[in-house]
C-alpha cells in the first residue's frame, strides 16, 4: 500500500491541545483545512488557510450546532473509496477528505463532575463520533486521529515516509474503534445508573507488548488505563534501563503498593512478588541498609522501592552491595542517577506516591469466567487492636506490631512476619501450613544473624492450633499481633499467657493469593 499524502483535512476539536503545531505543518504541505466552531476560530487565529465546513457544505449549521457536519459532502468525501467510487463522487461535485483529526466531547469528564442529567445528555457526541468511524472504516484511503498524543507521529511518519503509511493508518482505526467501545459504554452505563456491583467501565489508553510473560513462552502485554493523572507503576517515568518485563512489573507494583503504606523513611525490596526485606527508619540510608540486611541473598536480583527521594550516598550503596533489577522512588538526586547511568541495564523508575484509582479492583482470570473483588486497602487502625493476653504490650512493641501487620498485608499466604525495631528480621511465605511458615521467618533470621530475642510477630489468618505460638516462643518472640476467630483460640490465647507472649487481635485478615 501507498503512503498516503492527504489534500484535503476536517479538523474538529474538544481538546485543542498541540492544535497550533499541526496546523503549521499542513499549511506547510498545502493541506486545505476544513473546520468547524470553536475549532475553525482557534485555526483561524494560527492561519487564514482555514475553510468553515458551513461555506465548504453550503449548508448552514442549525440546532444550536447540533447538526452540522451530518452532510453527505462530507461523509461521501471520508467513505468514497478511491479505487470505485470517483466517479460518483464527480457527478455529485464532491472531493476527497484524507484526513480527519477529530477528538470527541468529554463525556466522562463530565458525568464526573456531578453534571446534572441534561448537561450529560447534551455531551453526547454524534457528529465526532460518526466522522471518525467513517474515516476509521475506510482507513485504507483516509487517515483518522482522535488523540492529540498521535500528531508528532504522524507529522514523523508524514516527514520520513513520504506520507501516512498502510500500518500506520491501520493502528490509527483500531485506536477509534477502541475508544468508540469506551465512549458507548460509558454512555450506557450512565444511562443504566450503573452501580458498585457491576463490573468497572475498563478503558485503557495504550498497549504495550511486552518480550513475554511470565515465561518466554508465553505472549504479554501492558494495557495502561485511561486518563490517568499520576506517574503509577504502568505509566511511570522510565529514567533508563532495558525495556521492563511482564516479571518485572508485577515486582514492582508489590514492592510499591508496599512501600506506600509507610509515612517515615522506608525501603521495600521485593522478590517473586513478596516483600524480602521491609524497614522504616529515620533516613532512607538506614531504611535500605536495614532491608537489605533482613535476607542478602534473596535481594540479590530484586526490586528496591523506597518512598523518599533517592539520595547519592544510598545510591552508591546500593550499587556497590547487590545487582538489582529495578529501583523505584517519588524523586532522585542528579548525583544518584549518575552512579546507576555507570549500569545502563538498571531500570530506575520514577513514581508518584499519590496513585490514579479510576478503575478500583482485583481481576483474576478462572475457567470460564473472571473474579472482580474490591481493593484490599483497610488498615486496622491502632486503636480497635484487642490486647487478648495477661501481658499487654509495650509501646515499642505496639509499633513493631503495627509495622509487621502492614507487612505482611504483602506477603503470600500463608504469612508469618518477624520484626524488631521496624526491621523484618524474619519472612515466611506462601506455604500450606502456617507453621512451616514460622519455621522459615525463624531460619532467615538465624541465617543472617538477626536477634529474635524480643522481635514481634504478625501472621495474616488466625492459628488454627497452639503450635504456631509455641514455635514463636521457642524463637524468643514477645509479641503476636493475628485475626483471631479461630474455633480453637482460647487454646492459642492460653499459650501465649504460658509463654508470657503478649497478643493482639485485628478481627480482619489479609489473605494474599
């Protein structure tokens, strides 16, 4: 297929933005420029090289500009197939329209604004959406774009093809028809006054294929939501590093959903998708020395998230100690980043610490069918603890157990968390049996030479039977912080009074599959 070299361009728009730049550049190919209202009035302040579609149709608009471009000049000049239908288009004294660049009224923008009923209906779009799927339809003669994000590409694939190209055109369609499901759906669920309990409108901006999944056999790819306001972990600010993969996304958005939970210095480095080293300090220095001392050798090759700025010191030690494979901050010191630029294949990240939550839930793909679940975002606050033991905590054992509890929010089930001084020392993660789990936080605390002695325990379900408190005693634990809820808890309550342990019940569990 030919490059196409449009003549003739309808240019009609909501969002203006970056209209001057391709206006300039049509006016520079001789492109004649169709336009309409607000549109043709802001063209006309850039060039007089502007006709409005009124004076090109002969056919004044009417119904307070509600029709307007439903004109068969118009639409015969975007459908007319240019392999057939030039002679008809002849007869009738039409032309060709090549190129439509058309974005569409904000109609979610404004439903979200708490319009009334009327204003929403009157932002229904009928003319916009009937022009793009048009040229859509015939993108093997015309060129559609509905996104202002896409004029730099076509003024790039226009300058260094010597025209729009077949492919091109082709990605261009799909995008309109993919946003032509969107934009109806919204208008349908609006009207539907859909609720809570139906499945969210999910609209994504953009595709990104990925290298594979989750392993090379297997076909990936990125879809980042719409209208998004915030760097989040789909959209962030890639600073360097090789293109991330499917394995890479998933650890980082475990290790930041993490590190989001704390107010103070903290560090998070992840691993297969659960936290391996957790610490809040008074500095981000001390936060990722702390972490990374918890278990050295699953650091090695992880994701580092940490919810401060990323200094040079902390950089330069983190360089020196292990090989990671993505670090992830809200800011960077230029002299940090010059330290990772020396590893080019460093992924550094930059995110905002405030998230867009457009499309709030959990998706989980089963056989016939999907699982949608709420956000688990609830954090017991301090005060609705239960102390259900003799022996009630201190306070620097309260906020060790707080600390451990939002850890181990993050860690797979079952999850047996150890903590000392807003340090995990110790991580026991998805196993069958919650004991074995014990028995792991207690040798990666053994392994590294972590002290026990005096450390809390968080577990994110209830202890179905005594062991598991025996086995935190046996380690020197002081403190538990569990659901509860368990048919046999006047058992596990009875030995943690024997062990002089120290429990607290939340009443909430964190299961994480």
């Amino acid at each position: 297929m030919n490059a196409l070299k449009p003549k003739t361009a309808l240019i009609s728009l909501s969002n203006k933005e970056s209209l001057e730049t391709l206006v300039n550049f049509l006016v520079s190919q001789n492109v004649k420029i169709l336009s309409t209202g607000g549109t043709y009035k802001a063209i006309k302040e850039i060039t007089n090289n502007v006709i409005e579609v009124s004076d090109f149709t002969g056919f004044e608009e009417m119904m307070d500009g509600r029709v307007k471009t439903l004109h068969p000049k118009i639409h015969a000049g975007i459908l007319a197939r240019r392999d057939q239908d030039m002679e008809v288009l002849s007869e009738r004294g039409y032309e060709t329209i090549d190129l439509v660049v058309v974005n569409l009224y904000p109609f979610k923008e404004t439903i979200a604004s708490g319009c009334s009923f009327d204003e929403a209906i009157e932002k229904i779009d009928i003319g916009g959406p009937t022009m793009i799927r048009s040229a859509a339809k015939n993108f093997k003669d015309v060129a559609v774009v509905s996104d202002p994000s896409d004029y730099s590409r076509l003024i790039d694939e226009w300058e260094s093809k010597e025209g729009i190209s077949y492919d091109f055109r082709k990605e261009l369609s799909l995008k309109v028809f993919t946003l032509m499901a969107d934009y109806n759906a919204a208008i349908s669920n609006y009207l539907a006054g859909e609720t809570q309990s139906h499945l969210p409108d999910y609209s994504f901006s953009k595709q990104s294929s990925l290298r594979y999944g989750e392993n090379p056999h297997q076909a990936a790819s990125l879809l980042t939501f719409a209208n998004l306001e915030h760097k989040n972990i789909a959209n962030a600010e890639v600073i360097q590093g090789k293109e991330l993969s499917y394995n890479n996304i998933v650890d980082a958005d475990a290790a930041w959903e993490c590190v989001r939970e704390f107010s103070e210095p903290a560090c998070v480095i992840v691993k297969h998708a659960n936290p391996c080293g957790v610490s809040e300090s008074d500095s981000i220095f001390n936060a990722y020395d702390l972490a990374f001392k918890t278990d050295p050798t699953s650091a090695f090759g992880g994701i580092i998230a940490l919810n401060k700025m990323l200094d040079a010191k902390t950089a330069s030690e983190i360089d020196s100690r292990q090989f990671v494979e993505v670090v992830i901050a809200p800011d960077y010191e230029e002299a940090a980043l010059e330290i990772f630029a020396q590893k080019k294949n460093i992924r550094i990240l930059k995110v905002d610490l405030i998230q867009d939550d457009p499309y709030p839930g959990v998706i989980k793909k089963v056989s016939g069918g999907i699982l949608i679940q709420s956000d688990d975002t609830f954090m017991v606050p301090q005060e609705d603890l239960k102390c259900v033991t003799k022996r009630q905590p201190s306070d620097s054992e309260i906020n060790d157990l707080m600390f451990a509890w939002k850890v181990a929010k993050f860690v797979k089930s079952n999850a047996i968390v150890y903590v000392k001084n807003k340090q995990t020392i110790g991580i026991g993660a998805g196993q069958m049996s919650r004991v074995i789990s014990a028995d792991i936080a207690n040798l990666k605390a053994k392994e590294e030479g972590l002290e026990v002695q005096g450390a809390v325990m968080a577990s994110d379900a209830f202890f179905p039977f005594r062991d598991g408190i025996d086995k935190a005693a046996s380690s020197g634990i002081a403190a538990i912080i569990q659901p509860g809820g368990s048919i046999r808890d006047e058992e596990v309550i009875a030995a943690a009074d024997e062990n002089d342990i120290a429990m607290l019940y939340t009443s909430n569990r964190h299961f994480r599959h």
